[in-house]
C-alpha cells in the first residue's frame, strides 16, 4: 500500500545469496567464483569457465578433457526436433526457433531436465545443442545442409564451424572464445532472474532456459549490439559520427552501447572486446568499425558522461567473425546458457519460491453493479 517503498525495476534490491558472480560497480570488475573476468579472458576458455560456474572450481586437465568429450557428444540434434523445427515458418525469428526448440527439448529429453542436482546434465546438454540450433537455422535459411564437424572442435570453433563452411581460423576462434567467456554469466540480470524464479518453482531445468530464452529476447535485454550495428550503419564514415550521435541526443533517443545499471565506470567486458576488436579487425584489414566506434565512445564521453558496457564492440566483433545480425542475441544466449543453467542449479540446492510484492495503488472500495445496470 501507500507506506510500503517501490524499487522500481527491482533496482539496488537484494533477492537472494549467490556464491557465481560478483560485479563491483565502481571498480569496474566482474568476478566469476572468485576469479577476475581479466585473468578468465586471458589464461582460459569458454570450456573451462562453464566447468567453474557449474562445479564451483577450475578443471583439471583430465575433467577439462572429460568436459570436451561430453559436449562433443551431445551436439546433436534429435529427429524429433528437427521435424518440429521443419515445420516452422521459414522466416521465423531465430530468438523464436531458439526459444521453441529449448521448450520441444524438455517433451523429448525428460530425463535431462528434471529440477534437482542431476539436472547438471540438461546443462551439459543444453550448452552443447544451443550452437548446432543455431546452425540449422542457419542452414534452413541458406538451403544448405549442415556440414559434418570434426567432433574435436572447441566450442568456440564448433559455433563458427555450424554457421559457415570456411575454415576457422585461430585468431577469429580466439574472439569468439573470449566474447563466450565475457557473456557466460552476469549475476541477476533480467532472463538469469526469469530462470531462477521458475526454477523456485521446483519446475524443470528446460523450462526455466525456456523463460531466460524468452526474457533475452526482449530488446531492452538482448540485441543493444544490433542496435549499435545499425548506429555505424548510418554513421559510414568515423568523422560523421559526431553529427549522427549529436542529433539522435538531441532527439532524446539512447545511445545502445553505453551505461549500465550496475557499473558506474566502464564495463571490463567493454575493455576487452574492444582490443579484440582492434585485433581482428587489423588481422581483416579492416578497422572501420572500431573506428567509428572510438569516435562514438569519445561524443558519447563528452556529451553525457557515459561509459562504454558489453554491448559496444560485441556486435562488431561479431560482424567481423562473418556473424549474421540478427544471430548476434542467439549468440549471447549459447555463451550465457552456462550462467542460466548455474543459477538454475544453484536455486535447486536452496530452494524457496521467489514471491515478491506489489505496493497495489488501485481503488479498494467499489461496490458491484449487476450487469443489466453498468452504464
């Protein structure tokens, strides 16, 4: 009622004990399980920190290689998902393939998506078939078959290789793996959020990446790297982006790439990337984009004081990579689908229903008037 305090959005409020992440807003760090996004980034890999977020340590090199083993092993699809995709519309939005198949998975993988601690395998699953889903959609696009993809592949090389026929090369490997690391978790943003209260339900382990699926999707969550795309798409050339980024202020509108709830310096995971995207982009011959994105970053600095978060360069890493836009969110997905799938198992081992309140400011007090006499 009256007298209770809204926090709207759920900012600053604290909704539960979590031992995954830490962000220090005001240092600029990101901590996964204790260690430093900076260390992650440099010394592993996409394998290795999924292993930490699931089982609260780093590997050994056997349990690594054990790790690759399973993934490598449940990368593909089953029959009965594939003749569920086949009947979509051709021109579905990849987000919306992605969301059903996650949800026609658990109809036919119960076993794997039970609630409890044994859901560690609808994880494994999960984070293992999320990229081949993506490569069918790509496929099914493009009228192409999917290749047949030497099991050995990393992760990071596994996606590249179920999106093109090219060869992959270590440097763009090197990018991806990297951007997978910087995405795999973020404390309670929106969709690990979404996932955590369906999975206070005691619901299934599928059901909860369901909702987190679904949740990402929404734009104010997912897909601000498109948005920044489509900036430099207007800008073309780096001495025009003062004029575009000054009139889409003036306009009020918001530049995507900039600020965050959280971090009140720049994002780590936005310094990062951007030296990856310098790196690739020199390695192409092509640096047109963090070009554009420099200037960006210094008009947006001066005109409001805002830092740079993930969103930034991801997208031009990504176009760089020979990445399609609009598989830039699903991207994010198969890297933050290791988070999801921790938080998930995590509420399971402390369960207790998320049930928060509303401060109801609607009248209380209306008398009922029978049908035949409302105006």
């Amino acid at each position: 009622m009256a007298d209770l305090t809204v926090q709207r959005g759920l900012e600053d409020v604290v909704a539960l004990e979590s031992s995954l992440t830490f962000i220090d807003g005001k240092g600029g760090r990101l901590i996964y399980r204790g260690y430093d996004i900076r260390d992650l980034a440099a010394h592993s890999t996409f394998e290795e920190v999924a292993y930490l977020l699931w089982y609260g340590r780093l590997p050994t090199r056997a349990q690594l290689d054990e790790l690759r083993h399973r993934l490598a092993a449940l990368r593909a699809l089953p029959p009965g998902l594939l003749q569920i995709l086949d009947e979509l519309p051709p021109d579905s939005s990849p987000m919306d393939v992605l969301r059903t198949a996650v949800s026609a998975l658990a109809l036919l993988e119960p076993a794997e998506s039970q609630p409890g601690a044994s859901s560690i395998g609808g994880a494994l699953r999960l984070t293992a078939v999320l990229p081949s889903i993506l490569g069918y959609i790509q496929r099914r696009r493009s009228s192409k078959l999917l290749p047949s993809i030497p099991p050995e592949l990393s992760h990071a090389a596994y996606v590249l290789a179920a999106l093109s026929d090219r060869p992959i090369d270590p440097l763009d490997e090197g990018a991806l793996d990297v951007a997978l690391i910087l995405h795999a978790d973020h404390e309670l943003n929106a969709s690990t959020f979404a996932a955590r209260v369906t999975a206070s339900t005691l619901s299934d382990l599928y059901s909860a990446i369901t909702s987190a699926v679904g949740t990402l999707k929404g734009p104010l969550h997912g897909g601000a790297n498109e948005r920044v795309m489509e900036l430099l798409d207007e800008i073309r050339t780096p001495d025009r982006a003062e004029e575009v980024v000054k009139a889409r202020l003036a306009r009020h509108e918001r530049i995507m790439g900039f600020g965050h709830r959280v971090y009140k310096v720049e994002d780590p995971r936005a310094t990062i990337l951007r030296d990856w995207a310098h790196r690739v982009g020199t390695a192409k011959g092509d640096l047109s984009y963090f070009e554009r994105l420099r200037k960006v970053e210094e008009v947006v600095h001066r005109e409001k004081g805002l830092y740079p978060n993930v969103d930034l360069y991801s997208g031009a890493v990504y176009t760089l990579l020979g990445i399609p836009k609009d598989l830039f969110t699903p991207i994010f997905a198969v890297s933050r689908v290791a988070g999801w799938t921790a938080h998930v198992l995590e509420e399971y081992q402390d369960l207790r229903l998320i049930r928060p309140m509303a401060n109801y400011v609607g009248p209380t007090d209306l008398s009922y008037v029978p049908i035949d006499a409302r105006a």
